[in-house]
C-alpha cells in the first residue's frame, strides 16, 4: 500500500473518530441544558415514575444519573428514547441497572422526548428538584406521616367510638334484667321460707317504672343528657342536608392525598385525567393504581393491608408480582364525595381549561387531605399557594356560591381563543343588549356578564 494511500485512510479514520467521539464530548448531554424548561419536561414525562430526590416512586430515583452514566451520553439518549435498544448493546451498566429494578416496577417505557429534551431533563435532575419553580423550602409543607396516622386513626375511632357505645349498652342491660332476675328469685326464696305466697310475677316494665319512681333525681339527670344528645346530633344531620361540607364517607381503601399529591408530588391529573377533557374529573381506575402499586406494595402506614385491596380488585399476586390468570375483576367502589344535584350541569372542563381555574380553588387543600371532604370556604379562602385566589363566602357546591364567583371571576381574553372570539362578536355587538364598552367600563368581564348567570347555562 502506498504512503498516499495509508495516510487518505488515516485522514478518513481520524474523521471518522472526530465523529464518533464527538457524539460523546462534544454533544453532550450532561453539560448545560435549561433547567426550568426540564422541570416541565420532567413533569410531563417522567415524574410519575421518577423522583429526583433519591425517594423510590416507581422507578429508580434520577438522583445522581450524571455520575452513573458518566461518559455515556449517547447511551443515556437512547435508553431514554428506545429502553429496549439499549439493553440489547449490552452495555453492562444497563444489563445490571435493569436486573435490579425490573422485577420490582417493570421496564421502563420508551419516551418521546427529544435529545434536547433531555439535555435539559439532565439540568434539571443535576439542581435536585430546585430549579426555576419554588424553592423546596418555599413549598408549602406536607402532612407528616405521624399527623396523617392520627387522621386516619380519628377516621376509624368514630366507628369504634359508636361500637362501644352500643357493646356497653348491652352489657348494663344483661346485668339490669340478671339483677332483676336474682331480687325476684331472693324475693321467691324469701316468701317461700316464710310461708308467704310467692310475690305476683311483675313484667319488666313494670319493674322498671317502680325502679325509675325510686330513682327520680338520677333518672331525669340521665334523661336530660339523652335528650341533649339526640339534640345535637339531629340538629348536626338537619344542617348537614344540602350542604355536604366534612361529609367523609366511608371508602373501600384508605387512600390518602396528603401522602400521593403532597409528599410524593403527584399531579392531580395524572389520577384525575379527564379534568381537562371533559364534564367528569374522574376517580382514577385501579389500573392507574397499578402503575406504581404494581412496585410498591407496602405504605409506610397501613403496611400491606389497604394496597392488597388494590391487589384484590384486579387479581395481582404480590409474593409473584404477576397478574392472575382468569380473574374476576372488581372495580373498587368509591364513594362519591361531591354530588351536584341532577338537575345542574357543571363541566370540569369548561372550568379547568376554559376558565384556568386551579383545582383548588373549588376543592382547597387536598393535597393535605388525609381523607378527602368538601372544603369549607375558609379553607379555601386560607390558601397562599394559588395564584389569583377569588375568595368566596358562600358555602361550597350551593348555587350561591357558582353564583357569587360567576360575579367575581373576570374571564381574560389572551386565555383561550374561546374568548377572543366572544370579544370579536362583542365588539361588532352582535350579542347581547349592552356593547363591549359598557362591559368593559370597569376594566374587565366577567363571567355573569358573558352570560354566566342565565338559569339555562346551568340548570338543564
Ligand atoms: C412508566 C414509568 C417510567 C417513566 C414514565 C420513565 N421511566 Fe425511566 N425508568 C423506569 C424504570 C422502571 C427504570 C428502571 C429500569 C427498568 O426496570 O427498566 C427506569 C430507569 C431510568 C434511568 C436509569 C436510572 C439509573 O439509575 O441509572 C434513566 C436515566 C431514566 N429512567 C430516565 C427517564 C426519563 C428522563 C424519563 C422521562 C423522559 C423517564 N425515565 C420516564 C420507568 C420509567
Ligand atoms: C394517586 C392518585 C390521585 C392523585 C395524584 C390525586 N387524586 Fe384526588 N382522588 C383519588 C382517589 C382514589 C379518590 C377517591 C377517594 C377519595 O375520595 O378520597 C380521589 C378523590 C378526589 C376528590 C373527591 C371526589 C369526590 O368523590 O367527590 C377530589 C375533589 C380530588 N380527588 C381532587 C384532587 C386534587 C385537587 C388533586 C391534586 C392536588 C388530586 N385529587 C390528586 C386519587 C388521586
Ligand atoms: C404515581 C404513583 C402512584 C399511584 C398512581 C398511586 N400510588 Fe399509592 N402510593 C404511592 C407512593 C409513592 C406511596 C408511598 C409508599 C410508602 O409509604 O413508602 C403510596 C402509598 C399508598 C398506600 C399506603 C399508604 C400508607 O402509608 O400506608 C395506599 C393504600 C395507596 N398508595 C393506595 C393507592 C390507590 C388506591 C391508588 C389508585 C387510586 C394509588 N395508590 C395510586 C404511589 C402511587
Ligand atoms: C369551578 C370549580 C371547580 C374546579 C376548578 C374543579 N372542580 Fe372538581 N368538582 C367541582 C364540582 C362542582 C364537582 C361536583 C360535580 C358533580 O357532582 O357533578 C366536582 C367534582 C370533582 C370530582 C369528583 C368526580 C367527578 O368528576 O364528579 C373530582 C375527582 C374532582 N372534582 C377533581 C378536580 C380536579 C383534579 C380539578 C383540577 C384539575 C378540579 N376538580 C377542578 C368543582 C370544581
Ligand atoms: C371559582 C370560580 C367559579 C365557580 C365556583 C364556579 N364557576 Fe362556573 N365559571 C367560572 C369561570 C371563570 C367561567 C368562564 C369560563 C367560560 O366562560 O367558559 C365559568 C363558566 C361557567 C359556565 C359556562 C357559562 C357560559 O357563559 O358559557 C357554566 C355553565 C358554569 N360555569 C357552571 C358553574 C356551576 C354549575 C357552578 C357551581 C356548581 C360553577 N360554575 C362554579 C368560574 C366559576
Ligand atoms: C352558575 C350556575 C347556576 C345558575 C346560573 C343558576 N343556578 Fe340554580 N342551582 C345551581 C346549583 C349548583 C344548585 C344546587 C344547589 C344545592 O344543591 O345546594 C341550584 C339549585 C337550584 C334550585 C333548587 C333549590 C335549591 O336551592 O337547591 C332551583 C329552584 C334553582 N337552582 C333555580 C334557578 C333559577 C331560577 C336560576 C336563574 C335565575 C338559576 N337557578 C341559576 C346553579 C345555578
């Protein structure tokens, strides 16, 4: 081979190298990167699974991904895009990092997210859940796990607390009947031994009408208080009619917002898909349960007992983490904690996405509820975290309060095309009596007078 030739091929290979190794220094992923548009990114995408603060969800935490796939830029890339691809390069770092995880959650799912994408992904993992947004000092805290246990153990003492209300109910009324028994078999004996006749059989009633005559202070004390008792409590149902305000149903499993939407920041509409889309928001179906139960088999609360429920309903073997075989599936019945009346429309959608209202503005905290309630309106008006809050005074879910936000929410037309729209047709006053002017007199719209008080809109 000629020099001429050998050195072409040098020049070839060495272009060829620049190439190849530039894929790996030059373009790579773990420098630079905007680390406020990959907190987006990473919510989109990947923080159902995902934490970046080295907790456990359903996945691996991404804490620290830099320096374990250290030099492996386009790797990490194509794990990302294409999971199943990269584990057949057999790279041994993959091998084993699938080997440990996939029994518990799985193999992860390919994402289309772009290489740009995930340069900034990798940003933001790097600040550890810091960037752009608040600070995690800021955020606001979450319950801890003790609070949340002595939330659910209220929950279950008020049954307990009726149970042994009736269980000693019943023991006082054996002993008084026995009592009565034994005095009427002394007072047999007694007769007997005196030659008496035996004393006349006296039913029970009248028994205890001679024993409360006897007794006359403490039964009108004991009187007194049943009535009192059954006051309150008749008066706490009456006022509770209409309004379903700290109306916690029972639920077929103890599920906890505080620890899902708080302390594991989960999105509500990662369970509440339909939110955005459509009337309903929707309880989530055990599947979307199994997503991350699937791994996740014990709380930190109630161990195994309220997630095998969720095992139960769908017929999954937790010692083998697979599904059964023929299953009689079950959906799990929730109760239903809002309940609008059938005679009133009301669109989450119409609300979530035309209006940009945050869920909290109608539901208050929930992601401290321990179990979910109806807010009242100073929890609601009480929150610092939601942006533009419209405080209200009238009761939560009555007409009254649709109503007083209706005449307090401004509807902004740069939100959706929906409005610029209305606004197109308002300023050729092609609707309604009064011209755009008029409405917008004092500076802005408001939903009653776009039309959001007209009985139709709301009630079929
Ligand atoms: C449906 C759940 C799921 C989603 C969504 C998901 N992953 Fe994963 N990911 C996994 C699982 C599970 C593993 C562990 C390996 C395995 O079992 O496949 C993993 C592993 C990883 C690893 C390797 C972790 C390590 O310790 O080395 C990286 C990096 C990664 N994922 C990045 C991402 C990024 C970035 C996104 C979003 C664009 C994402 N994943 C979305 C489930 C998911
Ligand atoms: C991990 C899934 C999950 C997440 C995340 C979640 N929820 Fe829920 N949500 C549920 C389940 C399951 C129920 C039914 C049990 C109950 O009522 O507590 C529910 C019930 C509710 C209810 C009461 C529904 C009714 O019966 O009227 C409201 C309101 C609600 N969620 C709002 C939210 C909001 C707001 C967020 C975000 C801060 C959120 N949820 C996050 C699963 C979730
Ligand atoms: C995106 C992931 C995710 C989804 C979806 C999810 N969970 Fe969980 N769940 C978790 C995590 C994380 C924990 C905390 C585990 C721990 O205590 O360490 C948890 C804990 C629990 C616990 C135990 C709480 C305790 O401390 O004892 C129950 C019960 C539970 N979830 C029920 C549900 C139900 C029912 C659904 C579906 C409506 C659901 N989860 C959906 C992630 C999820
Ligand atoms: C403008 C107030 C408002 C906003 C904003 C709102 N909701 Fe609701 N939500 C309601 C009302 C009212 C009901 C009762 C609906 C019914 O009974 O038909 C309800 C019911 C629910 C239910 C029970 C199931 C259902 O679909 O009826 C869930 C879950 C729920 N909301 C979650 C959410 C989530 C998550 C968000 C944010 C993405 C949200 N809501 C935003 C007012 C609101
Ligand atoms: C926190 C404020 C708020 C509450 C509470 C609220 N709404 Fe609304 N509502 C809005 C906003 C903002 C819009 C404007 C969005 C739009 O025009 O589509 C709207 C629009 C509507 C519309 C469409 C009106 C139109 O002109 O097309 C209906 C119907 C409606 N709401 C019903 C209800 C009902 C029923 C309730 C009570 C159960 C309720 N809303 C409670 C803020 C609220
Ligand atoms: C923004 C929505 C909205 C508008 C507009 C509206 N309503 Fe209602 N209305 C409701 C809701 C929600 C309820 C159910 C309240 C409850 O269950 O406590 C209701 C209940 C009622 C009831 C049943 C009685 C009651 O208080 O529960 C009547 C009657 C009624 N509305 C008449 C009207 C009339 C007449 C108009 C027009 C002047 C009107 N509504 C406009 C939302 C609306």
């Amino acid at each position: 081979m000629r020099l001429s030739t050998i050195l072409q091929h040098r020049f070839l290979v060495s272009i060829f190298a620049f190439l190849f190794f530039a894929q790996y220094t030059f373009a790579g992923v773990f420098e630079g990167g905007d680390a406020t548009k990959g907190e987006t990114l990473f919510k989109q995408n990947c923080a159902s699974c995902h934490s970046v603060d080295g907790s456990l969800l359903a996945a691996p935490s991404l804490q620290g991904i830099d320096s374990r796939w250290a030099g492996k830029d386009a790797l990490i890339v194509k794990w990302i895009q294409n999971p199943n691809g990269a584990l057949a390069t057999g790279d041994p770092y993959i091998v084993g990092m699938v080997a440990k995880w996939k029994g518990q959650f799985g193999m992860m799912a390919a994402q289309a997210v772009s290489e740009g994408d995930i340069k900034d992904i990798i940003a933001y993992v790097k600040t550890g859940g810091s960037a752009g947004g608040p600070k995690a000092s800021d955020a606001p805290k979450c319950l801890t796990l003790e609070e949340i246990e002595a939330a659910k153990a209220e929950l279950e003492g008020d049954d307990s607390g009726y149970v042994w209300f009736i269980i000693i109910g019943l023991i006082l009324s054996i002993i008084a009947v026995s009592a009565a028994n034994i005095k009427k078999s002394l007072a047999t004996a007694v007769n007997e031994r005196d030659g008496l006749p035996a004393p006349a059989d006296r039913t029970y009633m009248q028994v205890a009408k001679a024993w409360m005559w006897t007794n006359k202070k403490f039964v009108g004390v004991l009187g007194f208080i049943i009535f009192c008792y059954i006051s309150v409590v008749g008066y706490k149902s009456l006022m509770g009619i209409g309004v379903y305000q700290g109306y916690t149903p029972d639920q077929p499993i103890w599920f906890s917002h505080a620890i899902h939407a708080c302390q594991n920041e989960i999105d509500c509409q990662y369970c509440h898909s339909s939110a955005a889309k459509s009337k309903h928001a929707g309880i989530p179906s055990v599947n979307v349960c199994m997503n991350c139960h699937k791994g996740i088999k014990k709380g930190a609360i109630s161990g195994t007992k309220e997630i095998s429920k969720i095992y139960e309903a769908i017929g999954f073997d937790a010692d083998s983490s697979k599904y059964i075989d023929g299953y009689a599936q079950k959906p799990i019945a929730w109760n239903k904690v809002h309940n609008l009346p059938d005679h009133v429309y009301f669109s989450h959608q119409q609300h979530v996405t035309v209006g940009q209202i945050d869920c909290k503005q109608c539901h208050g905290p929930v992601q401290m509820y321990s179990v979910g309630h109806v807010a009242t309106p100073a929890e609601i008006n009480a929150q610092e975290d939601v942006t533009g809050l419209i405080k209200l005074e009238k009761e939560t879910l009555t007409m009254g309060w649709c109503l007083e936000c209706h005449n307090k929410a401004g509807i902004d037309p740069t939100k959706s095309d929906y409005y610029e729209e209305m606004h197109k047709r308002y300023k050729s006053n092609e609707v309604g009596k009064r011209t755009l002017s008029e409405i917008m007199e004092d500076g802005s719209m408001t939903v009653r007078e776009n039309g959001g008080w007209e009985c139709g809109k709301c009630h079929y």
